[in-house]
C-alpha cells in the first residue's frame, strides 16, 4: 500500500508539525515535572511553560486576562464545566441543532433536572439565523451555547452577531471552537464572546488531553469539582480564584507544551495562510465530487463562511462501506457515520442511511491528497447500489 492519505482531520489532526513532537520530546525529557508545585529550578521552568501557554492561547483568543485561560483534558472537558457550572434547575438555555454531542448530553442531562433547553435549528445551506436565537431569549435564560464551526457540514456560523444581541440582553454567550480554533478567528473582543471552549489537539495542531476554556471577566462560572491546585492546601474548599477554579489536580504539562508548539506553528505561519490553502483544496474536492453522479453533497452550495470538512454519501451506498472501501482499497482514512452530533443527521435526514461521509482536510494534505480523494470516490460509485 502507498502512503495513507489522511482525510480525517475533522477528528484529529495528523500529522503534527515535526516542532510539535520534537518540542514535547525536549520538553518531556528536560522539564517533565509536577510545575508550580515547588520552588527547584525544574518545577519554576515547567511552571513557566504553562505560564507562556496561557498567555499564548489568551492572546490568540484575544482575551484579556491570561489567568481566565483554564486546562483541561479536552473541549468535552470545558463544556461539561460550562454547562453545569453555569445553568441551575429552573433556568433556560438556547443552543442549536448543529452540536456535537459534548454539548447535546451536559445539556439534556440538565434537562432531565429542570433546565428548559431550546435548539434552534440551521437553514438548508447550513447556518443558525441569530434572528432565531434572539426570538427564544426568555427572561430566564443564563446561557446560549453555539458550535462556531460544524463537524459535519464545515458552516461556520455568524457569531459575533449572535454573540451581539447576547451581549444587548445581558445574556452569557459561550462557544465550542473545537473547530473553529486554529481555522478562522476566535476573538473574544470583537465577536463579544463570554466563554470559549477549545480543544488542543485538532486545528490548534498539538496533542490529544489537552484543551480548556477561556472566560471573560464578570462571567463566573460555578465551581463544580474539588481537588488539588498545589497552592494553598490547607484550605478545606476548592479555590475560588482563576484560573484554579477550573482546574483541577496536576495538568497535562506534556500537553500544554506540545499546544504551545502547535500554536506557535500556526501563528507563524500564519493562521489565514494555513486556511486558505486548506480551502483551495476543499474547493478542488468539491468541484471534483460534485461532477461525480450519484453523489449527495450537505449544505455545500458554497464554500463561503466554511472550514475545510465536507459531508456526502453516494446515492445507493452505505456511508460506512464507502468509507471502509476508501480505507481497505485506497488507503484514504476519513470517518462516516453520526459523527457525535445526531441532530445534525436528523436534520439532514441521514440518520435513517447511517450517516454521511466526512473528509477534513488539514495543514498537510496537498493537492494530490484531494484528487486522489476525487478518483477514490468516482470508482466507487461506478459500483451497483446496494439494498439497504
Ligand atoms: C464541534 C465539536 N465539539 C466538540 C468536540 C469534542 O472534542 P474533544 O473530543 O476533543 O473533547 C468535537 C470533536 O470532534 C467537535 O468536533
């Protein structure tokens, strides 16, 4: 088999940039202690690093007070924080049809104890009306949370005017940029953006464990667990101030350095760089799908306002066999099915066929990358269809 062509960079991306793993090696070999827990040298330089990380992503952000930039394992990590720390039994929460799970489950969990939920649906081409979301604004609604960028469709949704219209009703606005961040900017400033959840290991380019949430000043969120932050232990309570307030017993500092170099990869790059060429690609996949017959493309009239995931099935074929014979056949990984966000499928009615094929392209695919994606998928759909 020749090389793999990876196309699944919507659930990780991959490869890294060689400064990534080259970076958490030095890192891990020379600094690889418990950091800001004691006064040596190695635990000070370690605790530096997370230092740097915090002010890095808070300034990528564009947020204002690194301290209010918080680690966690991942975006499902922040998220769970978000959603149970900020919504009681008895208060109302919007969000839309378009999240992925990480969102959907804290939020029906809640709903099962008394928290109202609304999700406002997308339109045909795939994007959330912020008209809509105001028009479900309650006089108890704490909390509207929005996925920027979709894991399926690859829309990209307008939230600085949601973000808006929360701000003129005194109402909290998160985000899950899991995949919006390290694509097109988060900016917590000019898109009044209360909270933002990242994950580390996606289009931030560093490694898996590793992710957080950036809060605004006057937002507050609830302490929801309790446990060691290596400052002050003789206090009986969890700590109350940012950012040990959300975080919780030793960090992923192996993870934090390798965000860091992710970061610092793709800011020198530069981030509308990076993405451009990865939708110069996405628009010769699509050109190339589109003129294939049978193909069933979602919400991709346009690649206006998108990142680089697209969604399709062949007419006739199961999205799961199409993606095993694109593996098994053609050495292309991708990913099929729901994709952790089934009210999307719903919507777009393929729940009922098992879900869509997802290709997301990444910073290191290329041009022949995406062709052969094109030529992979024309033979498989000169296969006869299939019964379901
Ligand atoms: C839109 C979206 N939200 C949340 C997540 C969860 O990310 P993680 O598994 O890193 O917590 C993903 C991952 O696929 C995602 O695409």
């Amino acid at each position: 088999m020749s090389k793999l062509i990876f196309l699944d960079n919507g659930a990780t991306s991959f490869p890294k940039p060689e400064e990534v793993y080259r970076y958490m090696d030095h890192f891990y070999r020379n600094f690889g202690v418990n950091p800001g827990r004691s006064g040596y040298d190695l635990c000070m330089e370690a605790g530096l690093v997370v230092e740097e990380t915090r002010k890095l992503l808070t300034d990528f952000f564009n947020g204002t007070d690194p301290n209010r930039l918080c680690f966690g394992y991942n975006s499902t990590d922040a998220l769970n924080l978000i959603i149970f720390g900020m919504l009681r039994p008895g208060d109302h929460a919007v969000s839309t049809t378009l999240e992925h799970n990480s969102v959907l489950r804290p939020l029906y969990h809640l709903s099962q104890e008394g928290v109202d939920v609304d999700l406002v649906p997308f339109d045909g081409r795939g994007f959330v009306d912020p008209g809509e979301i105001r028009k479900k604004f309650r006089p108890n609604t704490r909390l509207v949370i929005v996925n920027h960028a979709s894991n399926v469709i690859g829309t990209v949704q307008p939230v600085a005017e949601i973000g808006r219209l929360c701000r003129a009703a005194g109402i909290p606005f998160a985000i899950d940029a899991s995949q919006s961040a390290g694509k097109v900017p988060v900016d917590m400033e000019a898109q009044s953006l209360d909270v933002v959840a990242f994950t580390g290991h996606k289009s931030l380019l560093g490694p898996t464990g590793i992710g957080g949430l950036c809060v605004r000043e006057g937002i507050d969120i609830r302490l929801t667990r309790a446990g060691g932050t290596g400052v002050r232990s003789a206090v009986p309570t969890h700590l109350e101030e940012y950012p040990y307030r959300l975080e919780y017993g030793t960090p992923n500092v192996m993870g934090i350095a390798g965000l860091k170099a992710g970061v610092t990869w793709l800011t020198g790059k530069g981030l509308e760089k990076v993405h451009a060429e990865e939708m110069r690609l996405a628009g010769i996949l699509l050109e190339g799908l589109r003129a294939i017959p049978r193909i069933i493309l979602y919400c991709l009239d346009s690649l206006e306002n998108h990142i680089a995931v697209l969604a399709f099935n062949i007419d006739g074929l199961d999205a799961a066999d199409v993606g095993t014979m694109l593996d098994v056949d053609f050495g292309i990984a991708c990913r099929t099915g729901l994709h952790c966000a089934p009210r999307v499928h719903e919507q777009l009615g393929t729940d009922k066929i098992h879900g869509a094929v997802r290709f997301g392209i990444g910073p290191f695919n290329t041009e022949d990358d995406v062709r052969a994606a094109v030529a992979a998928v024309g033979k498989i759909a000169s296969l006869p269809a299939r019964k379901r």
